[in-house]
C-alpha cells in the first residue's frame, strides 16, 4: 500500500494535531505547521495546483504571437501559440534569422 493514510511519514501518533487541507482528515504530525495527513493527498494537491497554473497560462494565449487571430484552446491539449503551421515558421525564421544572421557565398 504506497499511498496509504495509516502507514505514512506524516500521520504519527504523539504530536501536533492538525486538519488535512485536501480530505479535512484530523491527523497528528511532528511538525507544527502540518498541512497534508498522506501523501497521496499532498500529490492531489499538487496536481491541482498544476492544473490551475495551466488553466492559467492557457486562458493568457488567446491570440497568434504572429499574426494576432484568435487562436481556440482546446483544454485536453497543449496551450497553442500560434494560429496555424505558417505563422509558426514565421516565428521560428524570425528567431533564427535574429541569432545568426546569413553570410553571403
């Protein structure tokens, strides 16, 4: 059982009682400032937290770095920069052209 409450480094028997943030679980920890009782819900909290940030960062691309259309997000996939394959060469010629100018022959 690698996620279980009853054998987990942060619930022991003799020490600060507090109140799980992610289940509300009353558990005892060693630490004053305790905030999960297991560590299957420090990981849910982390997943959340990783969630939101993206929700974030997805809601803040809403236009083309490009060109400036609107771009739809799709919320299962990854956050989209660019509105099509060309505006994404664009950016990538302009970026390299930017580093490395050409030499002539």
């Amino acid at each position: 059982m690698r996620y279980s409450k009853e054998s987990s480094k942060y619930n022991v028997r003799n020490g600060w009682e507090h109140r799980c943030v992610v289940c509300g679980d009353v558990f005892q920890c060693r630490s004053k400032y305790g905030k999960y009782c297991s560590q299957r819900c420090a990981n849910d909290a982390a997943i959340a937290r990783r969630k939101l940030a993206m929700n974030a960062r997805r809601e803040q691309a809403v236009c083309c770095k490009v060109c400036g259309n609107p771009i739809a997000q799709n919320p299962l996939d990854k956050i989209r920069l660019y509105c099509s394959a060309a505006c994404k060469q664009r950016a990538y010629r302009a970026r390299k052209g930017a580093q490395s100018p050409r030499v002539p022959l």
